[in-house]
C-alpha cells in the first residue's frame, strides 16, 4: 500500500483498528485521536489529518481493503460562503482588536465546539496568507485602525521593557546595599586583625 502520511502499511492497519474500536466504544473522534498521538508519538493535528486523509483515500483499492467492514467515514466538508467567511473574519477581527488572541476570539466564535474552531482557525489564517487585502477591507469596515496590531506589540514590548527596568532597579538597589554591608563587614574584619596583631 502506498503510504499516506508516513504511515506503513502495517501503521495503517493498527491505526484502523484503534479508530474502529474506539468509534464502536462510542469515544469521540477528539479522544481517539488524542490517544493514538500519545500511544503512538504523533502529533494529535497529524493524526487527525492522516485520518481524513485515509477516509478521502477511498479510490484507492488498498485503501478500501483496509477500510472494508469498519464503517469508518468522514463527513463531507462544507465550504464557508464568502458572506460566512466575512463574519468570521470580523469577529475575530473586532476581538483581536481588543487585545484578544485569536485562539481565544475563535473558542468563543465556535462556543466552544473544538472542530469548529479549528475551522475557524484554519479559515482565519488562510486569508490572512492569502488574501491581506480582505482582512484590511473588514479592517477598515470595522473601523479598526490598519496598525491596531503594531500597536499592540508596541505597548506590549513597553510594558516589558518597563517591568524589565523596574526589576533591574529593584536589584541594582539590593546589590548596592549588600556591597556596602559587605564593605563594613570587611572593614571590622581588618580591624579585628589589626587587634589581634598588636
């Protein structure tokens, strides 16, 4: 068998009957593939991605012998139109403006539904390499100033750099103190030799 991925065929064949045994053990896609990156020491996007791979695999004859009588099947994936796209776009747009990451903005877009925020995700960063000048049209739309981004950093690298400072003060301040405590300690010390000398 041709690999997919990577995988053997032998690595296939053990990876179909894992998803097929945890399918009929009525565990979660998620889960499962959670479980075969740990068990298999793959990352869990790699395993899910080699898992819709294999399912849309299925003009292959070996992949359809591997699959025979597992009912295991991936549901078709539905294009976002460019209207849903667009809102997609905005709200994240519109959080991240706020300071929010964009993990976070597409957790609450997708309520929470993991697959749906990947989604999301994936749909956000696609435009964002392909099509600039689409998030900078909803940018603008939005009203949310072309550099919100820069600034951000900007004030992010400030507060950084403030803290930074503030600490190096703090210790600059504090080693000050012991080099002087250190200097009367060296000065009884000479002292007391000078004492027991006499």
């Amino acid at each position: 068998m041709n690999k997919i991925n990577g995988y053997t065929e032998d690595e296939a064949r053990a990876f179909v009957q894992y998803m097929y045994a945890g399918k009929r053990a009525g565990r979660t896609l998620s889960s499962l593939f959670e479980g075969y990156a740990k068990k298999s020491g793959r990352a869990k996007g790699s395993v899910r991605n080699y898992y819709y791979a294999l399912l849309r695999s299925t003009g292959n004859k070996e992949v359809k012998k591997l699959l025979r009588g597992t009912d295991l099947k991936a549901e078709p994936v539905r294009a976002f139109t460019d209207e849903e796209t667009d809102m997609i776009l905005r709200r994240i747009l519109t959080e991240k403006s706020k300071g929010i990451s964009v993990r976070r903005a597409v957790l609450e877009l997708a309520g929470g539904d993991d697959k749906l925020m990947l989604r999301y995700q994936n749909k956000y960063r696609n435009v964002l390499a392909k099509q600039p000048e689409r998030i900078q049209s909803i940018k603008r739309e939005c009203g949310i100033p072309e550099d919100e981004g820069k600034r951000q950093i900007e004030r992010e690298i400030d507060g950084l750099y403030d803290r930074l400072a503030s600490s190096l003060r703090e210790e600059n301040a504090r080693l000050k103190g012991e080099i002087e405590s250190l200097k009367g300690e060296n000065a009884r010390l000479k002292l007391q030799v000078k004492n027991l000398q006499s």
